[in-house]
C-alpha cells in the first residue's frame, strides 16, 4: 500500500487498489473481455457508414415520398382549375350545353321569361311575324354611333367611307344544304346556313347521313332551291338552321374576318384602303387588341369597312336573323331552330331524328322487328369543320371578349347591332344578356324603334 504521505498527496479521483485485479491471470482475463467489448476502429467505421448509409437512404425516401405528394397535390390542383375555367368558359360564352334531350325552338314560339321580355312594341317593332324589319336598320346603326359617339358615315372626316351594305339585315350565307331521298322524292331536308354557327359541321354531318342513307347531298342558292324542287317538294320540305348567341357569335365571327385578313395581308408590303384598325397592332400586348377591336367597332358603324373587297370576312359578324329576311323573299320559312352549338356531333342527330316529321315517322316504322336502315343514325357523329381561329392564335378573340365583359359602349352598341337576332330567335337558353336588356328597354333605343316603325306605317 501507499504510505500515509503518498496518500495525502494522491488525488481523489485515483481508482482504488481494491479495483485492480490481484493476479496475473485475472489481468490477463480483464484484458480480454475489454477486447471483447470494446470495437476496433474498423469495426466502428463499418458500422458508422452502415448507419449512414440507412440514414440516408431513409432521408432520400421521405424527401421523394414529399414531393411526390407536393407534385400530385399540384397537378390535382391544376386539373382543378383547368376543368372549372372550361366549365366557366362554357358558360360565360353560351351557358347553353344542351341536356340529353336538346332544346327544339321553332321560329313561331315566345319565351315568356323575363330575360326575353322586351317593352311593349318594341319586339314586334324588330321582328314582327318572325321576320326582321330591314327598315329599321340605318336607325340601328345610328343608336349604336351615339353609343360610342361616333361620326356619321357621310362626315367628311378624314379616311374613306364605304358606307354600311344595303344587304347587311337582308341575306343568306352562301345559300342552303339539301339532302333528298332517293325512294321517297318528297322526303327533302333544308338546312339554312349561318356562318360561325357549327356551318362546316353541319354541312358534314348531313353529307355523313347522305351517304349512309343513300340520298343525294347539294349545296345550293335559294333560287337553286326553288328551281331544284317542285311544288309538292317544297309544300313537304323541312328546313331548320342552328343558331347561337348572338354577341358571342359576333365576337367569334370578328376573330374569323380579322385573322383572314391578317393572314391576307401580312407578307404584303403596303395595303391601301384599310380601315384605321387594321394599322393598331395584334400581335404586342392584350391591351392593344383590345384597343384594336374597339376601333374596329367604331369603323363597322362609321362605315367605314369595304365589305365589297373583303365580303368572305365581314360577311362572318352580319347578323343571324338576316336569313329570314332572305326566305321570305322566297316564300319560304323556318320549320325549326336548334338554339346551341355546343356539342353539335351528339346534340344535332338527337335534334333531326326527333325533329323532322319524316325521320321521326321512319324512326317508329319497323321491319321485321328491327328498325330501316335509315333510322340508324349515330348516337355521336365525327368531329370535323374545326377552323383554325377555333384555338384563338392571335389573342383576337379572347381581347373582344374581354372588352364585352367591360359593359362599356362598345357592348352596348353590340347590343344594339344584334337586336334583330334576340328579337327574332327567342329560344336562346340564356336569354338576352343583361346589359342588352338595359339598351333594350332604355328610352333612347324605344322612342327611336317605335318612332321609325310608325313613320313607316304611315
């Protein structure tokens, strides 16, 4: 043991002697069992990378587990939006998707609801008998020049006037498609055309059953009709159209004309004679295709629009109603009106087959137990007729719409342009527009129709 002075000077925190093993061998034992417990510096590191390795693989797991659901969270999201700005568009544009059974508006019937209503007189003044009052045009065009204070067409302010075309409420869009039967010669199917309403289409689709039914398709004039078909043809002919509202064709139908004259004129150095919209730019910002389309609006009422030179493009916005006009020049009519364009490959086959006094006879008409072969028409046609101004290229047509949402004059005098059409069609599914209602019923538009309607009576 230590002596007493060597234990006054140890320190207190020596391990005492009772600790230390005894003997030889039981230091050799303790020495062994350290080795045996304690690891070796190899055996740490394997065992610390192994550690890591786990760690880290756990860690890039939870890591791609979060952004996957970020990244699922995201896209769902997306799809979210995507699917209500398409619902949203469909119903801000038509508000008119048809239900399994479309609606059938035949020219003779009134909606008595009171986004149809109109002030006494003033409905009968536009489209007395279903068919518009082409005299009342020049007053239309003037109401909607006050709207935007604009000049009047005989102004001698600078920049050539064409005037407005005489045939601008009165005409056809390139005549009618017919489809006769082969073994029924009174069996005869007239469809109307309108431009910007589902017209290529159509016209498609009509060529499709043709076929399959072994008719004979036509693309005539009116006068063509007349000369086509005797008068028992003509007693038993059906004739329909498809319309749809008629601002929003207006504005779809200024994207069809301004993107042909575009695509016109661009590689041409100098293009004389255009009116003064056409040197606003498309193709900077949103803000000058608004700007561009305003000034459009403004040149249609001041007249100055050569609609002799570009009459394939202007003819798209003319209004709708102007084909009853037309058909009464030669004593024909309407016999039904599908108000919507919206999914046209399934609502028009439903639309015929239920429609048509002959279709609808055949589609009950058996034979041995099944129904002809021209009963089968296809629950959905093919697609086709999709013009290239349908994905909007420009910008231009999203910029009109945007400046309609406005309400300003320029909707307004739209409103006013396209009387005729909510006077004459009223079985759209959304009614007159709001704004519409308000220029419809406003003094100004009721004294100024009624007036003229007057004034032309005596």
């Amino acid at each position: 043991g230590l002596g007493e002075q060597e234990k006054s000077r140890a320190p207190s925190t020596l391990v005492p002697a009772s600790k230390f093993p005894k003997t030889f061998t039981q230091m050799q034992q303790s020495t062994q069992k350290r080795r045996r417990t304690v690891p070796t510096a190899t055996q740490s590191t394997k065992e610390s990378k192994k550690k890591g390795n786990s760690s880290s693989f756990l860690k890039c797991f939870l890591v791609c587990c979060f952004l996957g659901t970020l990244l699922i969270r995201f896209f769902s999201s997306q799809m979210e939006l995507h699917v209500s700005h398409m619902d949203s568009m469909l119903v801000r544009e038509e508000r008119d998707l048809p239900a399994k059974t479309p609606r059938v508006a035949v020219s003779q019937h009134t909606n008595t609801t009171e986004n149809y209503s109109f002030v006494a007189g003033v409905k009968q003044a536009l489209c007395g008998a279903g068919i518009p009052a082409v005299s009342l045009g020049p007053v239309l065009f003037e109401l909607a020049r006050k709207e935007m204070e604009a000049s009047d067409v005989t102004s001698r302010s600078p920049g050539k006037r064409f005037g407005i075309p005489t045939d601008y409420f009165n005409g056809g869009f390139e005549g009618a498609t017919l489809y006769q039967d082969r073994e029924n010669p009174n069996f005869t199917i007239m469809y109307v055309r309108i431009w910007k309403c589902g017209n290529d289409q159509i016209r498609s689709m009509t060529r499709e059953i043709s076929e399959m039914w072994n008719g004979t398709y036509s693309e005539l004039s009116f006068t063509g009709v007349i000369e086509r078909l005797n008068l028992a043809q003509l007693e038993n002919m059906w004739s329909y159209t498809v319309i749809r509202d008629p601002i929003y064709r207006f504005l779809s139908a200024y994207n069809e004309a301004d993107f042909r004259i575009i695509r016109s004129t661009r590689k041409q150095k100098t293009v004389v004679n255009m009116p003064p919209y056409h040197t606003v730019p498309y193709d900077r910002s949103e803000k000058s295709r608004k700007h561009r389309f305003r000034q459009f609006l403004r040149d249609l009422v001041e007249g100055r629009l050569d609609f002799k030179r570009w009459k394939f493009a202007y003819m798209h916005f003319m209004p709708m109603s102007r084909v009853l006009a037309r058909l009464a020049d030669f004593h024909l009519k309407l016999d039904a009106v599908l108000p919507s364009v919206i999914n046209l490959t399934t609502t028009w086959p439903l639309f015929v087959s239920k429609t048509c006094p002959e279709i609808s006879k055949m589609m009950n008409d058996k034979k041995n137990g099944e129904s002809t072969a021209k009963t089968r028409i296809p629950l959905e046609m093919k697609l086709d007729g999709q013009h290239a101004t349908s994905k909007d290229p420009l910008g231009i047509y999203s910029a009109a719409k945007a400046v309609w949402k406005e309400g300003g004059p320029e909707a307004r005098a739209m409103c006013i342009l396209n009387a005729f059409d909510y006077a004459c069609f009223d079985q759209l599914p959304d009614g007159i527009p709001p704004v519409c209602r308000d220029v419809y019923a406003s003094e100004g538009f009721v004294h100024a129709v009624i007036q003229s309607t007057t004034s032309n009576q005596i």
